[in-house]
C-alpha cells in the first residue's frame, strides 16, 4: 500500500510540474523576431541536450522553425521556435524536479 501511494505522490509531481509555468525557468515570454527567436531556440536546445534532458520534439521544432523561416511563413516560425524555447525550458523544469524528489521513488 505504500508503495502504491508513493508511486501515485511522484507520477502526481511530475504531472504537475510538467504542466506548470515555474517562475524564473518556464516563463514563457513569446519572442517576436524570428531569427532571434530560433538562435534563443538552439541555445537552450544545446544546454539541456549536453545535460541529457532534452525532449525529443524540441530540436524537430527548431528544424521546422528554420525551414518555415527559409520559406517566408515567419508566422509559423516564430510558433515553432517559441515552443521549442518552451520545451526546452519545460525539460529543465522537470529536470529539477526529478533531482529534488528523486528520494521519493527509492524503496525504503
């Protein structure tokens, strides 16, 4: 029974914490210039990737992001870009939570 409750308390956490907008990491502030947005994109897409925690639709994004830009479609560039900064903020969020209540899921 313990066991199931504490198996139950960490899937919770790390619902939550995939879906909430942390202050200080997950802020998510849309950029509007397109190149900026997709060089911002494959700055964070490199430090979470070099720390083992990127998603694996963030650099997908990053690739449709320049494609669509290569194309003049900056609207949905921008989308693509934008989302990957959030996925890549979103990775070290959970990335951060892991580390605190990694404890948790260790039998005792």
């Amino acid at each position: 029974m313990k066991k199931a409750l504490l198996y139950i308390a960490v899937v919770t956490t790390f619902l939550f914490t995939g879906c909430a907008n942390m202050n200080g990491y997950g802020a998510s502030s849309e950029m509007t210039d397109v190149k900026q947005a997709i060089s911002t994109a494959e700055i964070k897409y490199a430090e979470v990737h070099s720390q083992g925690i990127a998603w694996k639709n963030t650099k997908k994004r990053i690739k449709k992001a320049k494609e669509f830009a290569a194309k003049g479609e900056d609207a949905k560039a921008l989308a693509q870009a934008n989302e990957a900064i959030y996925e890549a903020n979103q990775a070290m969020i959970q990335s951060k939570e892991a580390d605190k209540t990694w404890r948790a899921a260790v039998p005792q």
